[in-house]
C-alpha cells in the first residue's frame, strides 16, 4: 500500500511540475521595452493587474 501512495504522490508531482510549466510565459508591452513573466496566464499575472509595464501589446503575440 505505501508504494501506491508513493507512487500516487510521484505521479501528481510531475504532472504539476509539467502543467504548470507548460503554462509559464512571457509578455512584452506595446513598445517592447518591459516586459513580465506569468505563470498560468498573462490575464491574471500579479505584473498585469498591477500595470507594471504599462499597456500590454498583443497577447496572442506570447514568447
């Protein structure tokens, strides 16, 4: 029983490693000269809601 527990907590681990980093960005402003990182999406980055670089560029334009 413990392997199974074990092996459970092995799988969830990397799955969310994996998740969330295939979820991780970065954005440039419209004048490309700031720019910020996000981890699940540009949208609800702390950077964003805050306005650190000022109005944000295309979104679809992600790198």
């Amino acid at each position: 029983m413990k392997k199974f527990v074990k092996a459970a907590v092995t799988v969830a681990l990397v799955s969310g490693v994996a998740f969330l980093s295939g979820c991780a960005g970065q954005v440039y402003n419209k004048s490309e000269n700031c720019s910020y990182n996000y981890l699940l999406h540009p949208a609800i980055s702390v950077s964003r809601v805050v306005g650190g670089c000022g109005p944000v560029g295309d979104l679809s334009r992600q790198q």
